[in-house]
C-alpha cells in the first residue's frame, strides 16, 4: 500500500503510479477541490464522466460541519459524498491561519473561532489527524503552519513549528489505510526552504507536500523554490504542490517534479463566469459572446464545449441561471485534468519537453493568478 | 405531423401517442418547467436519464431575455438549449396577466412592463404567435386571459377575450412544423367552463388545454371543472392540463381523462429543499436527517435515491451548497415523472383503477397546493 511507482521521467518531469486503498492515481495529476463534502456544482457522475481521479476535502470545513465523527459514523467519506476514488483531506491549518483576526497560535496549536457561528475550537497536530482518521480520506495531510512568504523572520518560526508538529503527526497516526503526507515550508526564503525539504524528507513519511506557495509570492518565486527543493527530495515518494495552479503553473511545476496539484481556480473561475480556453481566459457574461454560436473552446472534449454555445451559456449567466456555474465547473475542471492527463502520457512517450512550449503558448491567456497577497488571498480561501 | 393516437382507456384514463417533428409523446406525460431554456439546476443528461421526454418554457421570459429573434437565430430553442424531444412553450399570457401592478389589457392586447428592467412592451396574439415560432417549440399556446376562477363577470369578459384571441392565433399561425393548441378558460363557473369548451372544441386546433386551474380554487373545483369539461372534447386530441400539479392532481387529472401536465413544483420545492417521498413531502434541512442513513425514499431509483443519503443531503442544505437543489430536482421530476409512466403501463394493461387507491395513498402526504389564491400565486409564477 502506498507505494510509488515511478513509470517514466523526462528531465525532471515524472510520471508515476501511486497505488491507494481507493485504486491507483495515476500521477502528475490534478485534483478538484470539494470542500464541503462535494465539489461545488458537480454530482460525483459528473466528475466521473470528466477525468477526475484525486479529490480534496478540508478538514476544517468538516470538522465544523456536518462533524468528523457524523461523517465517521456514515462510513467515512469516501461513502458520505460518493466518492469511490482516492480522496485527500488537508489538516486544517491553512484554513486555520487563514482566520488572522479570531485565532490564536501557540506552540502546541492553534485556538479559533469558527466562521459559521463564532464558537472557539482548537485546533493540535493530534486533534486535525483524529479528525483526518474520523474522515477516512487515503491522504491526510500533516498539521503545518504556512507564513507570509517575504517575512524570514516569521517563515522561520512557522517553519520550526512545521517541523515540530510533524513528527508529532506521524506519532499521533494510527490507521494503517491512510498515507500521512509531511510539508515542507520556508516561504521563499532559500536556506529555510532547503533545510525544511531535508528535515521532512528524513521522516518516514510515503509522500512530499511543498507547502505555502501560491500565497502571493511571485511566479519566479514560486518556481525558483520548487527548483531549490524538488532535488532534495526522494525520488520514490510522491510531491505535491499545495494549492496550485493555473494551466501555466501545471506545466511548470511537472517540469520541476511536481506529482500532485490541487486548486479551487476552476470552480471559482466558474462562479465568476470564467472560462480557461485556447484563446485565454474569457469571461462568458461579456455581450461579445450574446450570439456567438461556438462552444467555449473549439479543440475541448469535455461535456459544455460538446453540447453548448458560448450564446447559450451567456444567457444562463445573464438569466442568473445555476446551470451556468454547472457548465462552466464541468469545462474548467475537464481543462485542466485533460492538460495533465496529457501531459502524463508526453512524459511517458518521451514528448514533453518538446511540447512544453506549445502548451505554454496555448494556455499563455490563462496564466495570471491573483494577485492580492498573502493575507487577502488567505481570506477567500475560507470562505471558498 | 401532430396525429394523436389513443392506444388505450380505462374508464375516462388515456393512454395516447402525440406525433411530433421531435419525436413520439406517450402520453399520460408530465412536463419539467424550463422557464428560462433551462429546468433550473439541471443539465439535459440529467433530464435525459431521469425520463424527462416534453419540457416547457416560456414566451415572456424567453422574449424578454435572449430575446426570441437571438434564440432563432441560434436555431431555435431545441437547438439552443440542446433539448432533443419535443418542447411546449406557453403564450406568455399567463406571465404577462401575473404582473397586476404593470399591465393593462385592452381587446386587442396587453401592455405591460418588463420585471427585468421596467421597459414597456406589448402582446397581441399575433405577436405572441410570432415570438412562438420564433422559439420553435413543437407545441404552441394560444394567447389567452387566465381570470381569478371565482370571480364570475370577470371571467366571462376573459373567456370572451380568449376565444376572439384564439381565432386570431389560428390566423396568424404560419409555420407547419409547430401544433398550436387552444385554450379553455371560464374560471370555476360550470356555464362559461362549458361554452367554453364547445367554443375551442369548434375549431381546429390539434391539442386543447385547459387553463385557469391551480392558481387557488379548491380540489373539488378543479376536478368537478375537469369532470365537466372534458366529456365535451374530442376523443382524438390530447388535452393539456397547464400548470397542474401535486402527486394527488397527477392521479386525478389522468383519471378524468387529462394526457398532459407541467408544473414548476417539483423544481421549486427542491430549492425550498423538500422533497416528495412515500412517507409524505419530506424538508431535508430537518435535524432529524442529519444522522439518516437513508435515501429519500427506498423505493425510488433515481439517481439520488440510489446515491445518496439524508444525511449527506441535509449536510449539503444546511453548507448552502447547490448540489443539494440539483440532487432535489432530480428526485423531484423523476418521481413525476415515473409515476405518469406507471399510470400509463396501467392504463395499457388494464390496471389503472384497481391502482388508483394504492397510488392516492402512497402520495397523500405530498398533496397539499400552494394555497395563497389566485393573485399571490400569479406573482411567484412570474418570479419562478
């Protein structure tokens, strides 16, 4: 169980086999958020029917609602939200440290209080892996502290921290069905980052998480430490990229050992009318599009481009119909498992490098993240 | 085109085919509402797989928003909302009558100001016509005067009114591919219910509806019009009953000799998150269900039924997630939706009223009617 296969490697871009209890992911791979116990939009068919292998839950959200234990009691949520593929949960302390005026962090965890109803709770790296035990996802996530990424000061507390809690996540873990994943933190500070990727790379954990990246830092940044950190890691364990990405990202990041993507973009770019396409990122609510009878992107297989025009869909987004982030969820989302699925089968025929600035050129529109920052872009994260 | 072909009846129950260029209607059918070119929250696969085959949608808000010019351009609504079978839509009298403060009715038309924008705009039935086949459903409506049923002078003005209307909308009805129906009105009052009747039966329509129903008289009042109306129509044409209904007035209407409904019910109160059960209508967000390990009802094979918990529905109610309404509608419409297609298999074997108790007491809890009268009624239609 657990075990990572690497298949085929390019550079440094992999592909792999993770085996799990919930079949095998087949890695790089890109993993659609679903907060609350359900990708926002999609039934578990649509997601089927779209690519989807890995999703991610967040302990947070669940352990206020609807409560690990409930969710334990109903069999785990693989069965609670009809998942039958693996599932991911995080630990909590993104979202946590994300609620910068209600909580309160001391070296043995973090106390705060709830968004929904104001109620304290706290928060130990032994409480989030009892809640991620309760859950029952194949991944758990260790219980780290992300910083704002410029402060070297701050980044090097969290980073100790990370460490500390850490190993106390690998004590506190008693299910032999679940893989615990360690994270590495640092910011964007060099030595830190190097000496986080050796400190969590000599724990016995089965994969690699490089944490509190895409947090406001910028691209160079971003890859300049994936650069510094992906060597230092062992081959045989699986790395994942936390939060990431845009179609840019994605390429970007495999092409510097990145297994695992996770990102709430697609579906939050659907809420805000946004589509990834060949053509850039368009946003379907602009009157251009009021009687253009083409789909969303002329090359995409996914369910929305098959059936719908970009006038269609410009009428259910002025109509203020549901459907409408519906669509746009399925075709985003299809975008970029499709982008790493293809990705995948390059590095396995020995095409990516060659591809890779074609890809590049192609999803060139859609690159920019947003840009607002370490604390504000923390804040939409929970209320995501 | 437009043959109705009257495969069985028990008693006054039909079983009928209604050719249409979108292919054959078995009927008894019942009808989801897609006011807006789309049954709210739902994708056609979806209603594809839950049995959907006649879908309605509606004149006033379609002319208003894309505008019907737009949606014949884009070719037509089947084309648009890329629903293949065949589509209903209504005058948009109904609509237009619902907006009491902002309309005025004169003999040839009504005036009335949009809810989108406040920007004036006229319908006469030949404009109703030409914004019909610009649509391009396969069944059309006549444009009529729906009146408060109790109200007896009032109505015969509108029952008046609707018949000089609806002999203009035969005249101004142009293309061949579109079956345009009239429509009975005369309130709850039996002598302009039965001159009414005689009156559309007289002339050549291919379907009759029968209108002004639902919108706050009683049950008894309802049926004892249907009792009355329907033994004065032609056996060869299929007879709509327009906005009907619950569970119970399904039953009922079939059995009075009815071969169409439509009703935005099931679609409403999936987003009031209610659903219709044989335990009587259920409210997920009850705390009852948190813990129900359950579907909505065990009987029924929906894909939420077969899916999905109480549990995991009232947890995806109380995150405000819209899944929940996706996953309501379609438990929704396919237990209309099923029972219809039951009533017909029993119509054909002959079962029908050996069933007739057993079905009427498996769906009692789920029959109450809104019951805020006529007007109260009127407006939410308009806001549906």
């Amino acid at each position: 169980m657990f075990e990572f296969e690497l298949k085929a490697k390019t550079g440094r871009a992999r592909a792999g086999v993770f085996h799990t209890p919930h079949g095998d992911l087949e890695t790089p791979v890109f993993a659609p958020v679903g907060t609350q116990a359900t990708v926002k939009t999609l039934t578990p068919a649509q997601l089927d029917e779209l690519g989807a292998s890995l999703i991610l839950s967040n302990t947070y959200h669940l352990y206020l609602r609807p409560g690990d234990e409930l969710v334990r009691e109903l069999g785990g949520l693989h069965e609670f939200m009809q998942w039958p593929r693996p599932l991911l949960t995080d630990s909590g302390g993104f979202q946590v440290f994300s609620l910068a005026q209600t909580r309160k962090i001391d070296d043995d965890g973090v106390t705060f209080k709830s968004h929904i109803d104001g109620s304290t709770h706290r928060f130990t790296p032994e409480k989030s892996i009892q809640i991620q035990e309760n859950l029952g996802a194949d991944i758990l996530m260790a219980f780290d502290e992300c910083s704002d990424p410029n402060d070297h000061a701050y980044s090097k507390i969290a980073m100790e921290r990370t460490h500390r809690w850490a190993e106390r996540c690998l004590t506190a873990k008693t299910r032999a069905d679940q893989a615990l994943f360690g994270i590495i933190q640092g910011g964007v500070n060099p030595d830190l980052r190097t000496e986080s990727a050796q400190f969590i790379a000599s724990l016995p954990f089965p994969g690699i998480a490089i944490g509190g990246l895409s947090v406001g830092e910028t691209k160079d940044e971003m890859y300049s430490t994936l650069d510094l950190v992906n060597p230092l890691l062992p081959e045989k364990k699986p790395r994942y990229l936390m939060g990431v990405g845009t179609p840019e990202d994605l390429i970007n990041g495999i092409a510097r050992g990145v297994d695992i993507f996770d990102c709430v973009l697609p579906t939050r770019l659907a809420r805000h009318n946004a589509a990834f396409s060949s053509e850039g990122r368009l946003n379907l609510m602009n009157a251009a599009f009021a009687r253009d009878p083409r789909p969303i992107d002329e090359t995409c297989k996914c369910y929305t481009c098959q059936t719908f025009t970009r006038a269609y869909l410009r009428h259910l987004i002025v109509a203020k119909e549901f459907l409408a982030g519906t669509l746009l969820s399925i075709h985003n989302l299809h975008a970029l498992i499709q982008l790493v699925k293809n990705i995948r089968v390059s590095i396995l025929n020995g095409t990516f490098e060659s591809n890779v600035p074609g890809w590049l050129a192609q999803w060139k529109g859609n690159a920019e993240r947003v840009k607002d920052g370490y604390q504000k872009i923390s804040q939409k994260r929970i209320n995501h």
